[in-house]
C-alpha cells in the first residue's frame, strides 16, 4: 500500500504540473530549445571536439591533445589571417554603418509615415539576386576594364586602370559594405522609430540646434538600433571566405579561406575546426568588449 501511495502522489503532482502555466510554458519552449540543440549546440560541439583530434589521411585519432591550438597559435600565418580577419571585418563594419545611419535617418525622419514601408522595401531589393551574382558584379565594376576605371578614364581623371580596387582588401570591404548594407540600415532605422520625437521639440525648445539635438538626444537614444547593426554585419563578415577568394586576390583572403583549405583541400579537419574554434573565440572576445565599453559609454552619458 506504501508503494501504491507514493505511485499515487506522484501522479497527481504529475497531473497539477501538467495543469500548470509552467508545464504550458516548457511545452512551448521546448520546440525551439530542441531546435537549437541540434542544429546549433551539437554542431558546435562536434566542430570542438574535431579541434582537439588529429587526422591521418581518412583516418581519425580520437585522442586528446592539443598540439592543433599549438600549431595555430604558433604558425604565423594563422595569426596573420586571423589579424586580417578582424580588421576587414572593423572596416567593413565602420563602413556599413556610417554609410547606412544617414540613409535610416533620412527614411525615419524625413520620409511620411505612408511612404516608409515603400523605402524599406526599395532598401531589400539587393536581396532579390544571388548573393554570389552581386559579387560577380562588383568583380566587373571594380575590374582593370571595369565601369569604375573606364568611366574614370573617359573623363581624363585617371591615365591607367586603378590598381588597388581588385584583388585585395578593399575590394573585400567594398563588395561586403554593399552586400551587408541593409543588415546596418533596418536595425538603425527601428531604433530611430522607437524615439519619442516630443524629446526632440523639448531640446529645441530649450535653445539646442538641429546639431546638437542630434548629438545630444537623438544619437544616444539610438544606441541600441547601431551596436545592433555592428555585431550582425561584423560577425559574419569575419567568417566570409567567397568574397576574398573572388575579389580579394592574394592579400585580401581571410581565415575563412584558411579554414575551407584545411577541410576540403588538405584534408586536415581538426586543424580547420581549430582555426574555427580560435576565430569563433576571437569575435566572441571582441564583441563583449564592444559591449562592455558600450554599456559603461552609456552610463556616463546618463
């Protein structure tokens, strides 16, 4: 009878539970926990693991060791593409944003409330094309016998092609400052919607210019929308290898590249899941310290 009353008790804490709120809310949490779990955390646990095997051939040692990291960290060349990496990625990030909080700006404040949903529309049009055929054509606007050179030569401003707008990073920066555009200008334009334009009409009130309201009030409040937009263009553009090995030439390839040699051409996939794993880490890194300094900038500005 004891057992029977346990077994009993059980089953009705068992059915409360299944009554509850939180039973209904781990029903539906539970989806896309399971979701997460298998395409993004037991990848990402492989891809660790394979960091710390070695390979012979089509043979897998599933020892553990480290000699990989050693071997990464030690090579130069790993750290200069990783070094490369970033700063292609920085660069392309100050681009991407400096170039797209005007164009949210001018639609936010300039554009009429009807006409918005048009211009973010016309913003997302460069979606509409294969990723690869955008690059392909800016290979062709910024080759030797491009639109850029010969459009520059037709007007007599420049005697012979232009040489460093292919085949090195700043092609990679161009081709991925364009491509990444509209990732920048919709998280920046919602943040400059959420901003209560009575707190502008009060900073003119008070005798503050278009300037410095804009410095002082509208800039800070849109924070949130710009450190959005930094971290989704400067994280995948780190790992992007068709950019630079299309338009960046020798100079301009990036760990990724590295990464995709080591799996698909020398066969070496713990080596290429290290490298993965040491730039995974790397942007990680500096992203939280971007965060870090962000959120103490803003305290000192409240």
């Amino acid at each position: 009878m004891g057992g029977n009353e346990v077994l009993a008790e059980r089953a009705r804490n068992w059915g409360r539970f299944a009554r509850s709120d939180a039973a209904r809310g781990w029903l539906l949490v539970s989806p896309t926990a399971l979701y997460a779990l298998l395409l993004l955390a037991a990848p990402l646990a492989t891809v660790l693991a394979f960091s710390f095997w070695t390979q012979d051939f089509l043979d897998i040692d599933r020892t553990f060791t480290l000699n990989n990291y050693r071997e990464a960290l030690a090579e130069p060349l790993y750290r200069e593409l990783i070094l490369r990496s970033v700063l292609i990625a920085g660069a392309v990030t100050l681009a991407t944003v400096v170039l797209a909080y005007p164009i949210a700006y001018f639609v936010s404040f300039h554009v009429r409330p009807e006409r918005k949903s048009m211009w973010i529309f016309l913003i997302t049009i460069p979606f509409w094309t294969s990723y690869l055929i955008r690059v392909f054509l800016w290979k062709v606007i910024l080759g030797f016998n491009g639109v850029v050179n010969t459009s520059l030569q037709g007007l007599g401003l420049i005697e012979e092609p232009l040489s460093f707008i292919l085949y090195n990073p700043n092609a990679v920066v161009i081709t991925l400052a364009h491509a990444f555009a509209p990732f920048a200008i919709l998280p920046i334009f919602v943040a400059l919607e959420k901003i209560d334009r009575s707190l502008l009409e009060a900073s003119r009130d008070l005798g503050e210019s278009r300037i410095t309201t804009f410095f002082r009030v509208t800039l800070p409040l849109s924070v949130p929308g710009v450190a959005a937009a930094v971290l989704i263009v400067f994280i995948p553009t780190v790992g992007d290898y068709v950019t630079p090995r299309l338009v960046g030439g020798p100079d301009g390839l990036m760990i990724a590249n590295m990464i995709q040699t080591q799996f698909l051409r020398l066969n070496n996939a713990p080596m290429g899941a290290t490298l993965s794993v040491l730039a995974m880490v790397t942007v990680g890194v500096i992203s939280l310290v971007f965060l870090a300094l962000l959120a103490r900038w803003l305290r000192v500005k409240q």
